[in-house]
C-alpha cells in the first residue's frame, strides 16, 4: 500500500500518541532522560557555537527552539536536534564570508530546501550516498573540528582563524611558541576526566563532570585560562525576540551553495541519526517526515539568532539510554535547557574554554568513524579512491563540493564495474547448460545469436554497437538474446535503433529474443518496435527460432 504525502509528512508525535495510551510514568520517564540529555547538550551547545566563532549564547538558543521543533514535528521517535560539530567548519566559513546575517538566511533558505525535499520525498534517497562518501566526508569534518579546537587547546592568543585548512595550519605554527601550558594542562585533563568517566561514571555525563570541575578549579585558583566570561562577557538569560533578515535576490544567490551544504549535510546527518536509532530502540523512523521537521527547525532556529541544526547521533542515543518513551523527551530537554539558560547563566560564562575545546575534540574522535574508515581502505580498490578523494576534497576545499565529487566519482566507477560485469557475446553451445540453452536448438543457417548478460545502459550502449565490428560477414538473421537484461535506459534504447539500422544497411534482421515484460513496455513506448518490428521481438528464444525461419526461407 503505498502512503500519501500527508501519512510520510506526519510528526512522529502524532503518530505515536495514535497508537499509545500515554501515562504519567512516560511522562515522568521521557522528562527525566530529557534532563539527562540537557545535561550533556549544555556545554555541547556552548563549545560548538565558540568552536564556529560565535557567541556560546546562540549554541544554547539553537539548542533550545531546534531541539523542540525537531522532536515536536520530526519523524523519528527519539531523534534529539541541535546544533553539532559536523557544522561548526560550515558555520565558521559562511559567518566569515558574509556576516551572521548571511548565516540566518542561508539557515533559513537551507529550512526551505529540506521542506521541499520532504514534500517531493526524498528522504528516500538519502541511503544511496555512497557508504565511502558518507565516512570520507565526516572523517574530513573530524579533522577539521579538531585544527578548529587548537587555538583553544594550546591557549594561543590568535584574533581570527582563517577557514582555509593551510593557512590555519600556517597560523597555527606562526602562534606555537605562544602556547599556555596552564590551558594545555586543562585540556589534557579533561580529555582524561572524560574518557575515564565513562568507566567510573557511566551514569554521569563526562561534558558535564569536565565543565563543573575546571570552572571550579580555574576559579578558585585563578588560573591564567580563557574563559567564556573573559571573551564572551555575559550570556542571556532569556530567548532573543524573533527576528527576520533582510532579503535580497543578490544575496540569495550568493548564499544558495552554502544553503545547500547546510541542507544537505543536515539531511544526512539527521536520517543516520535516525537510523542509529532505529538499531538500538527496534523502531522505524519516517525519513520525509524528519526531513520536514529539519526544515522547520531550521527556519525557526535562524530568526531565534540560532544556528543551523540536525539530528544528534550522540544525544539521541543518551536519550535512548535515559530511558525515554516518546518524542516528549526531546521537548523536554529543550524545556530543560531553557531552564537552565535561566538559572545559571551567572554561573556558565565561568567555563574555561581550554575545557570546551577538550569536549570537541573527544566528539571529533567519535565522529571519525576510524573502525570504519579502516574497514574501506582494505575494500575494493574503486571504494578506497572514493573514501580518500572525498575526505581530501573535504578537508582541502569544501563540504559541499567533496560530497557532489565523491558521489560522482563513485557514480562512475560503479558505471566501469557495471560495464564490465555486462557481457555482450557469441553463443557457444557447449558452454550453455541451462533448460534454454542453445545447445538443444536447432539454428537455421545464416543466422548469428549473440546475449547481453545485464542491465543495457548508456554505459553498455557503445559496445553493443561495437559487436557488429566482429562479424566479418552479415548473417541474414542477428538474433540479441535479453533474457539476463533487467532494464534499459534510453541510452540503450537508442543503442538498439543504432544496431538495427546498421544491420539493416547491410541487408540484416534484427531479431530481440528474451524480453521482459517491463523492457518490452520500453521499447513499444520509445516507438523502436515500429522501427524493429514487433513481430521481431520475442520473449522466449523458441519464438525467435521460428521467426527466423521464417524469414530465411523468404
């Protein structure tokens, strides 16, 4: 049965509640794994708002008005959004180039392109990127957020860092001997404190352990260590009001690219996330329905002073972990932060930055997808070039453009493998064993059978027209058997005009053997079987058999 457009668009939210009868102990358990993926979201927020060169404020509100759309109008169950490191090279870059302003339009027209490709449901198609794309592109990010995280790490007193992944390597050398060793000392430890909870804490975030001692200790030590209150000053302790950019044509094609990379890597990263937690809850997420929800979230996040936003792989498993029952514990822990924002405000700007830092380098760790990585190198030989040229392309030029290379790359070398998996032969009736086979058919004279053993491509169209080179003398008949084709495109319909006008010329019928209902349909709908005639298409090899007899004793 297939679904209409309304059923894969609806939230997830309605329709859990359809299905459920929701109580007071879901509640209570969906607003308790909320608070615990607050927790965890909090310093997350901050250091990739920092990490990207904005304030840490618009981390949180991103968080915040993201997080409870996303959860409210998304198609997955548990699915947690907010803002997350694979943007934070993005975001820098687009704020670089055409202020934050260009930033909120291109957040919103991004909204726009993702509510558009929920409506035409392309959620779908999402899982045909490449698996050596997907981990080239996001091994690329990892290594990215790390060099952004170095001015922090080592404490260099460096006023703007270049995008460009060499010249912020250059920077970065030019500023070594400025290094903090305080600010490396708090970075190092917090990298272990959060490594080390995860055995001795499991049930406390480690972010959250790592962001209350090393504001407590740099404070009451005094320790020489940047903090969000000595570079940010204060954070609000409210959501700004709503607020809509100016919106010209010469700025929409000037930030289109950037809206797309911020639609596209938020369509990604939002469906894997999904996916994940899909494995570990047993759930089906809707992917045009989250896609939908990405858009809104996106949309409602910029004019909020936000930033863009996707699902998050690593809150969404917290929030599975935490216990959660329903899409109410994302809005929860949207609810929770907003909480928090008001509380202790006073008390954030006291996190040092050293200790952000560490927080997005262990994320950049765990996003690289190292085991993976490793995995494709020892693959085939076509899925290595792709992982390395898209992480390349990645690091070296841009998100976007990596992702269309690595795609199309990986589109042409599956052309070259289909194309050579796709024969196109002589009949040797000693080598045919099936019930069909040749070999217990009796042939008229005159009369040369050749096969394509699969699909009949553009790829395959040119070899096909090849063949006829082969034959030193044209036979009366040419049988093409197609009994092993599952599909032509035009290309190959066009290929099959070719080889019959050709045989033609040289006084040849062309007779199509074994052809499948649905190639049929596209050869009677491309007008070719007037051309060939449809009494020269048969679907059995015993119906061509007597065809060609028939035309050899004309």
């Amino acid at each position: 049965m297939i679904k209409s457009t309304h059923d894969t668009l609806r939230p997830k939210l309605i329709d859990y509640f359809k299905k459920h009868k929701y109580s007071f102990k879901d509640f209570t358990s969906d607003t308790m794994a909320g608070l615990s993926v607050a927790i965890v979201a909090l310093p997350l927020a901050m250091a990739i708002a920092i990490a990207a060169n904005l304030p840490p404020e618009r981390g949180i509100f991103t968080a915040i008005v993201a997080g409870f759309l996303i959860s409210a109008h998304g198609g997955s169950r548990f699915q947690i959004g907010g803002p997350t490191a694979a943007f934070i090279v993005t975001v820098a870059t687009v704020t670089m180039r055409h202020g934050y302003d260009g930033l909120v339009l291109a957040t919103i027209m991004a909204g726009v392109i993702l509510a558009i490709m929920a409506i035409f449901r392309a959620g779908e198609l999402i899982k045909f990127i490449p698996h050596p794309v997907i981990i080239g592109f996001t091994s690329g990010i990892a290594l990215l957020i790390v060099f952004s995280q170095l001015r922090d790490f080592f404490g260099l007193s460096i006023s703007k860092i270049p995008p460009d992944f060499l010249e912020k390597l250059q920077v970065y050398l030019a500023h070594m001997h400025e290094t903090n060793f305080v600010a490396v000392i708090v970075a190092l430890a917090s990298i272990l404190i959060i490594i080390k909870s995860k055995k001795y804490t499991p049930k406390i975030p480690g972010p959250i352990i790592v962001v209350a001692i090393s504001s407590i200790v740099v404070t009451i030590f005094n320790l020489p260590v940047e903090t969000i209150e000595s570079r940010f000053g204060s954070i609000p302790s409210m959501l700004p009001t709503p607020v809509w950019p100016e919106i010209t044509f010469e700025k929409l094609r000037l930030l289109l690219p950037d809206a797309i990379t911020i639609a596209t890597l938020a369509a990604i990263e939002s469906l894997l996330s999904a996916v994940v937690a899909d494995g570990m809850a047993g759930t089906k997420h809707k992917p045009n329905a989250e896609l939908l929800g990405q858009g809104v979230a996106n949309v409602a996040s910029a004019i909020f002073g936000g930033l863009p936003a996707t699902g998050a792989i690593a809150r969404t498993a917290t929030n599975i972990k935490a216990g959660a029952k329903s899409p109410i514990a994302g809005i929860m822990h949207a609810v929770w932060l907003f909480i928090f924002m008001i509380i202790l405000a006073p008390l954030i700007v006291k996190v040092p930055l050293a200790a952000l830092s560490a927080i997005l380098i262990v994320v950049a760790w765990n996003m690289a997808e190292l085991k993976h990585f490793r995995e494709i190198m020892n693959a085939p030989k076509a899925d290595r070039v792709v992982l390395l040229t898209t992480f390349a392309l990645t690091v070296l030029v841009d998100l976007n453009f990596a992702i269309q290379a690595g795609i199309a790359l990986a589109s042409i070398l599956f052309i070259d493998q289909m194309m050579k998996a796709t024969e196109i032969k002589a009949i040797n009736k000693e080598e045919e064993e099936d019930p069909d086979s040749t070999l217990n058919k009796k042939f008229p004279p005159n009369v040369e059978v050749y096969e394509i053993n699969g699909p009949l491509f553009f790829g395959i169209a040119e070899k096909l027209v090849d063949t006829l080179n082969i034959l030193e003398v044209p036979p009366k008949v040419f049988i093409l058997r197609m009994r092993y084709v599952p599909l032509v495109d035009s290309a190959g319909l066009h290929a099959l005009d070719v080889l019959h006008e050709r045989l033609k010329e040289n006084g040849t019928i062309l007779i199509l053997s074994g052809v499948s209902k649905n190639v049929n349909k596209l050869i009677v709908k491309s007008k070719l079987s007037k051309n060939i005639g449809s009494e020269n298409i048969c679907d059995h090899i015993d119906k061509a058999i007597i065809r060609a007899n028939e035309i050899i004793s004309l």
